[in-house]
C-alpha cells in the first residue's frame, strides 16, 4: 500500500492554501460552481490530498482526523468522474454506493451531495437507511430509478437481495464511509456480500479517523494497491510546561480543549448540572454508555430547577426513526441547547455549532472517543471537551496519552449543587422516573461488564452503593451482578418508610393501567389451583433423600474416599499396562477412556 501522509499546515487552520479550482486533474465547471454556492472555495488538507487521488482513478485508504471535511473529499470525486462517462447511464444502472453505519450519517451525507448530484442531468440518488418500509425504497426504484445508492448496509443489502432489476456491472465508485464502524457493528458479512456482486475494475475508498486491523484486512480485499492518506493535526502536549511545551502529532482537531475530571459516583450528576449551568450560552453534547441512560436523565434533568429553560434533547438508537430524526434537526437548529444521547450520535454527524462535548460516561470502545469529542472544533474552529472518570478509572488517562489523546486535569467545583435529593424527590413523586433509573442503572452495570478495557473498567470493583446514589434510587435493586458478587454498598443510604409499590405514575392513564394490571395479577394468583406434590418412592429418590440428609463435609468426605480409590485402581491398571499384561485397548476399555474417546472424535465431526 503506497502511503501519503498530508501534514497541516504550520498555523492549524482547518484549510489550506489550495483553492479547489487548483486541484490537477481539475475540476469541471458545474462542480466548482456547487462548491462556490455551498461556500466552499478553499481545500481542507483531507480533501487537497484525496480529490486527485481519486479522480486520478487511484483507490485510497484515508485516515484523518474527525472533523475535517471527509465527506466532500469522496463526494465531489464521486460526481466528478460521473461526470466523465461518455453515456448516460441508465434508470437502474448504478454507477456509485456510499455505505455508512448509521442513519444520521448516510442521511447527512445523501444531503451533503444532493448539490453536486444536481449538476448530473439523468442521474438518481436514493437514501438507503433502516426505519422506513423496504417495499417503498424498492418500488421507488423501480418507479424512478437509482444510479448513486447512499445508506448503510443492512438496507444496501436486502436491496440488493431483493431487486435483480439493478445492473452493477458498470460501477465506478465504491466509497465506505466510518470503515472502522462498519466493522465493530457486525457489518461485515453484508460488506462482504455487497463488495462480491461489484466489478473489480472500479475506485474506492475507505474513510475513517481511526484505520484499524480489520479496515486495513478490508482495504487488502476490496481495494487495488491502494494510497494511503494520514491528515494529523497538531496538539502541544499537556505534560510540559508552558515554555517547552512541543507539537505532538494528534488524533483529536487542533482547536479541540481536552479535559478530564475525577469524581465520585455519587457526584456525578451534581458536577453535570455544574457544568450545564456553566455552558448555559452554548451549544453542550452528553453521552452517556446506554439507552436507557439517555431516557432517564432525560426526564430527571429537566425537573431541577437549575435547568429551568434550557432546551434538553435526548437521542438514542432504540427510538423510532421519525423521533431520531425530529431531535437531530431539533438540536441542529438551536442556538444553545443540550443534546443528550449514546454514541448513535458519536460518528461523522456534522453538527453547526456545537461548543462543548461531556462524556458523562466513557464508551466502552476506547476508538469512540475520538469520534466522540470530534463533534466540536470542526473545521478550525474552537471546542472543549470533558470526561468524567471515577477514581479507580485513573489510568485512562495514561492510556489515551499513549493513543495521542492527551489531557488536561479539570478540578471539581466545590459549588456544585447537591441534586439528588432532587432526583429522589422526582423518584417519590412520580413512577416513571423510578423505574427508568431502576432501568437505566442495571443497563449501565451491563454495559460496563462489556467495556473494551475491562482492565482499567472492572465492573468488579464498582462501588454499587455510591453509583446507586448517583442515579438518586430509593433503593438497590436486586440484580444477580449484585447478589453474587461483593460488590461495595457503602455509600447508599436507602430511603426509608417508602413501599416501591405504592409509588404512583404521574400519568393518569399509565397508573389506571398499572392499577388495572395488578388487580388481574392478584386474580390470577387467587385462581390458580394449587399442583399435587407427587410422592417419592422410587429407589433413586430414597437414596436422593438419603444423601441430602449427609452434612456437606460428609458427602466431600465419601467423594474423596471414591475419587481415591479410582485414581488407585486407574494406577493399577496402567502398571499392567506398562508391563504388557494388557493392550492399550483393554486399558481404554477398563478405565472407560474408550466411551470418552469416541464421544471427543463425534463432537470434532459436528459443525459447530
């Protein structure tokens, strides 16, 4: 793989000096008036070094940094050398697909395009996503036509399976957009299958700010020597001083302020509000490790009074496509606002605007965080970002250091409010924002059981009793994570005189519901004619009994007697063995190694 690397220039502007009428091969007319339109005259470093490349028909395998301008860097190559093909195509000729892993990201990326396509007389786009029904994207097609396919894989690919009507013999660009994601998703069988039913003779590229094993696996199947472009910016390392601090090559935006700050679980939430309070003029992103987090403190936020008017906006990826939507472009449009969310919204979406990003939760792919708080300082411009850490999660710290993510230590605010005795409060008043932190602080307990660098994040060391507070429950539920392991309680202090169960919903219909449900429930119970026990009188059961009965040192006591005795008579055996009085199969046979042997060689016969 041929590589080049595309160094910033010495000031850490997001441009360069390089107009995109100055690209060699140059641009066609159209396009350089799409660009001027969109306002778009000067090229970043991604895209000076990547439009050549691939309008020079050369497949590349692009590594930059989050934030700088990837998606015009395949879109107007793509359009360009659609430009250049003698004939019209067809209305189900395909003549380009970009693949993206998530709706938002495909969706911007089909409007980012829209422009240049437009300047392509008779030739059809078509946004390919998950959500919407299947059966209108297919007569779409069949109607209209496609000739340029945006989406993400799994709709790609039930297209592909489902319509022998679209001809991909001529294809001319195949772009993967968030390579990385693509694959961490499980993405890669429908890759595979999409990248299968594609002429070899065509371009592509694989974009990502963090080339990883499998992209480069990938990029060694799907691409054709390809050139390898690595965008860095620049970053002063946080661990000189100011006079000798010095340039270190950074994964993370120039402009980008990376902080982390160390507390308590139980403070955690006071130490938000703090912050939202601090950032109230600006435009904040909060992710948080599950969906049901996003839920929670969605509710639980918007009820203290200092967050009274601010605009809290949740977003994850269990809600319906329509509400996913409607909060993406909600937040877009603000001014200031806080836009609460996993890491759906973590990937490629260009938000105008944002100022501040809180990592309320670290992800439990450590390659997130890049993405992550490359929501901000996009294209030159200035951000903060902030992650919280627990005391026992300290060595993060040194571990993104290693990975060129260096941080700065932010300290606690001694003036935070305290909020959760509101939280509580919330709780007591109305069963919704029960149950969802109930929900929202076993799903995290879950989530961090999963976390990619279990070694620094051992859910085994959480405190439950602090974390329990920290998401303002009455009580500790009782989850198998707690029960069979001595996970520490201390730090929770349960609310006392408060039945769980007569806490009510604060909608009326819901708690008519409830009330509805447990009266069926008690019915039910009442109704339920009780089993006759059958009595034991086997002699398997009697001798069943007749061992319950033995003390658990007792029964130890007649294992290790049997186990001796086995091991003795094995011994025996294997002396006569060694002497030649027996073969090796009667040895087998008498120590019943044989019956063992031939279940081993039946299970090495299974497809498993």
């Amino acid at each position: 793989m041929a590589s080049t690397t595309y160094p910033p220039n010495s000031d850490n502007r997001a441009l360069t000096e390089t107009r995109f009428s100055d690209l060699k091969p140059p641009l066609s007319e159209p396009i350089l008036e799409a660009l001027t339109r969109s306002g778009f005259d000067f090229c970043t470093p991604v895209q000076a070094a990547t439009i050549p490349l691939l309008c020079s028909f050369k497949d590349v395998a692009v590594d930059a940094a989050t934030g700088s301008g990837k998606t015009l860097a395949f879109v107007v190559p793509l359009v360009e050398i659609l430009r250049r093909c003698s004939t019209l195509p067809k209305p189900h000729q395909v003549m380009g697909i970009v693949i993206s892993p998530t709706r938002e990201l495909s969706s911007q990326i089909y409007h980012v395009a829209q422009p240049f396509i437009s300047t392509l007389s008779h030739v059809k786009s078509i946004l390919l996503v998950g959500g919407g029904d299947v059966k209108s994207d297919t007569k779409k097609i069949e109607e209209e036509g496609a000739n340029i396919l945006i989406g993400t894989p799994g709709r790609l690919h039930d297209i592909m399976e489902r319509m022998d009507i679209l001809d991909f013999r001529n294809l001319e660009v195949l772009i993967l957009d968030e390579a990385d994601r693509l694959l961490d998703m499980g993405f890669q069988k429908q890759i595979n299958s999409i990248i299968t039913r594609l002429p070899k003779l065509r371009r592509t590229g694989l974009f990502s700010a963090t080339q990883t094993e499998a992209v480069e696996e990938l990029s060694k199947a799907g691409l054709r020597n390809p050139v390898r472009v690595e965008v860095r910016s620049e970053a002063k390392s946080c661990n000189e001083s100011s006079s000798t601090q010095q340039l270190v090559s950074s994964k993370t935006p120039s402009g980008l302020h990376l902080e982390y700050l160390q507390c308590e679980a139980d403070k955690k939430p006071s130490q938000l509000v703090d912050l939202l309070v601090e950032n109230k003029p600006k435009k904040v992103i909060v992710y948080f490790m599950t969906c049901a987090c996003v839920d929670y403190w969605g509710i639980v936020l918007q009820r203290l009074a200092a967050l009274k008017g601010f605009s809290i906006i949740p977003l994850h990826g269990k809600m319906k496509q329509t509400a996913r939507e409607k909060a993406l472009a909600s937040f877009t449009s603000l001014s200031s606002g806080i836009l609460l969310c996993t890491d759906v919204a973590a990937r490629g979406l260009d938000i105008p605007g944002v100022d501040c990003i809180i990592q309320y939760d670290p992800p439990q792919d450590p390659n997130v965080f890049v993405h992550r708080v490359g929501r901000t300082a996009r294209m030159g411009r200035r951000g903060s970002s902030i992650v919280f850490l627990l005391p026992k999660e300290e060595a993060y710290i040194e571990f993104l250091h290693i990975r060129r993510v260096p941080l700065e230590e932010k300290k606690c605010s001694d003036n935070a409010p305290d909020v959760v005795p509101d939280i509580r409060s919330a709780a007591k008043k109305d069963r919704n924002v029960m149950e969802k932190g109930l929900r929202a602080f076993v799903s995290y307990i879950r989530a961090y059981k999963e976390h990619h660098c279990s070694y620094i994040f051992s859910w085994k060391e959480l405190e439950i009793g602090k974390l329990g507070m920290g998401f303002g429950l009455l009580q500790l539920p009782s989850m198998s994570e707690v029960k069979n392991h001595s996970l520490s309680a201390v730090g929770f202090t349960p609310v006392e005189d408060i039945n769980l169960e007569e806490i009510k919903f604060k909608d009326k219909s819901r708690e008519k519901q409830r009330k509805k449900n447990l009266q069926a429930k008690k019915a039910a119970l009442q109704q339920e004619p009780l089993k006759p026990q059958k009595p034991k009188t086997t002699a398997n059961s009697a001798a069943a009994t007749v061992l319950r009965k033995k003390t658990a040192k007792q029964r130890r006591t007649v294992q290790s007697m049997e186990d001796e005795d086995e091991m003795a008579r094995e011994y025996r055996l294997l002396k006569k063995l060694k002497k030649g009085v027996i073969d090796e199969n009667e040895f087998a046979k008498l120590t019943g190694t044989e019956d063992l042997e031939a279940r081993h060689n039946l299970c090495d016969c299974k497809d498993y």
